[in-house]
C-alpha cells in the first residue's frame, strides 16, 4: 500500500490533484514541519552528589510533534529513577499515537487547541496509571512523578501556540522577546515533600504538595492544563526544583539573555545551580528558544 496515498489522497501525476484546500493543508504541515526543525534546544540534567549513581530527573524532548518538558521521580533511592523513566515512556506513546498528519493540517485553531488539550490529558492520565502498575511491585512502592510537558505548533498567522500540562514542583517559565528583562512564570503546582531513608514521608513535608502521579487516589489528580502563547524570540524554560529552588529569577534571566545558544544557556544554569545549591537534588533544564 502507498502509505502517503492513504493518509493525503492521489500524489501529483498520480491521477488526480488536490483541491486548492487540500494544498493549503499540506502546505501548512510541511511549514509547521521546517518550523519545528528550526526551534533551538539545550538539554541538560546532573545527577545529585547525593546518589550519583541515579538520577531522579528525566528531560523529554520530541522535536517530531513538538513536545518538550522535564519529569522528577520521588522514591527511595532508585524507584525515583524507575518512576520518572516509566512516566515519560507512558506520556511519549499516548502523544506519539495520537498525533496525526491531520493535526498540523487543522485550520480551525479551537479544534486544535480542544485535541491537543485532551491528548495532553490523556498522556498524563496514561502516565498515572502506568506509575500505579508498577507501584504494587515492593521494590518501587510508594513513587511519585512530577512532571511539566508542553506541546507547540505555530499558527497561519505566525503565532506560536501551546498547551501545557502540569502536576508536582516542575517550573514552566519564559523570557519573552519584548518581556523588559522579566521571567513569566507559566505554570507550576509548587508542591513539595520530603521522604526518610526508608521512603516515607518525613515531618519536613510541606502541606503544599497536594499531587503528583502516582499519589492519592487516581480520580484526585489535579492537573493543570493551560493555553499558551509565543512569539518568535521568545525562550521557554522548563526545570525541575533542583534548579529553580537554588537560583533566583534574576540568575536565569542574566543567564537567558547572555548565552549563545540553547545548549550553553541549559550548560550554565546546570552549572550555577550546582554551584550555588541550597540542599543536594538531582538538576534538570530545558531551553527551548522559539
């Protein structure tokens, strides 16, 4: 079977040729598709001096449906790492198999931003339950996951949209091109809770921390699912708390607007951060510049 043929209808010199709709709509994935090319990102994760033989923290990037975010895996030693692996295998598949050539072809911005909520949803969903499956092995009992993934496509009018899904202490920020030097904070469900050797909660446990994957009851998962707009030039940030619990707005900013590229923005908050850390924590970054 020509597997193009059955998802877009007769090629050119194939019998038939596309009506000026169609064209636009293949015109429109085939510019989201270089435009995703074009995005910029740096990655970079260092585990805590703490246990350095595991880390708690996985990045998540997939350039090919525009998907990026950061997990952070909470356990004993490393059911923390096995946590946070099981959640992004969990949120990469549901997204992978929900994305369609059609999505980037949606001319109606509602519908797209309604599908890639619920996907985005459904991932995180996906993800809660995969954590729970593994829960009830003795070995990994009791591990919860935060994470913040955000999903990006650019509209016909330039504008790039998103929709971000969040649960836990991940941070989602960004610099925008015409911010004046300030970092928007997009999202983050701050909560924390700390766990003793034997990977319970410990008497340090903030009351903030209300969710997680993996934690509570499966219908009491909050998360928050947010509506996002850029522009070209502007920078998005995503980290786990080993990051921005050790620098200030001001430290990410300086480093944002001064670094060269993706790559070296994501090496010197990693870097700062461990220089200027307040407790040991695994440490993760992702630069995405628009």
């Amino acid at each position: 079977m020509n597997i193009d043929r059955w998802k877009f209808g007769p090629q050119d010199g194939e019998g038939g040729s596309a009506s000026p709709e169609e064209e636009a709509r293949r015109n429109r994935a085939r510019a989201e598709k270089e435009w995703r090319e074009k995005i910029e990102i740096g990655v970079k994760t260092k585990r805590s001096d703490e246990h350095p033989e595991y880390n708690g923290d996985v990045a998540f990037i997939n350039r090919d449906i525009g998907a990026f975010g950061v997990l952070d895996g909470f356990g004993k030693d490393r059911a923390s790492e096995i946590a946070a692996t099981i959640a992004k295998d969990a949120i990469e598949e549901i997204l992978r198999t929900h994305d369609s050539p059609t999505d980037s072809q949606e001319t109606n911005e509602a519908v797209r931003l309604a599908k890639t909520e619920e996907v985005i949803r459904l991932a995180l969903r996906g993800a809660d339950r995969a954590i729970r499956d593994r829960s009830r092995k003795p070995e990994t009992h009791r591990m919860y996951v935060a994470v913040a993934i955000v999903k990006l496509w650019k509209t016909e009018s330039g504008e790039i949209k998103g929709i971000l899904g969040d649960i836990g202490n991940c941070r989602v920020q960004a610099l925008r091109k015409n911010s004046n030097g300030a970092l928007d904070v997009l999202s983050e469900n701050y909560l924390i809770r700390h766990f003793d050797d034997e990977g319970n909660e410990s008497s340090n446990s903030s009351h903030e921390f209300k969710h997680a994957l993996g934690m509570g009851k499966p219908e009491e998962i909050s998360l928050d699912i947010i509506e996002l707009s850029f522009q070209d030039g502007d920078q998005l940030l995503i980290t786990s708390n080993g990051v921005h619990e050790n620098l200030s707005p001001e430290q990410i900013i300086e480093i944002m607007e001064r670094a060269s590229s993706g790559q070296d923005c994501a090496d010197a908050l990693i870097q700062l951060s461990h220089e200027h850390r307040k407790f040991d924590d695994d440490m993760t970054v992702v630069v995405v510049k628009l």
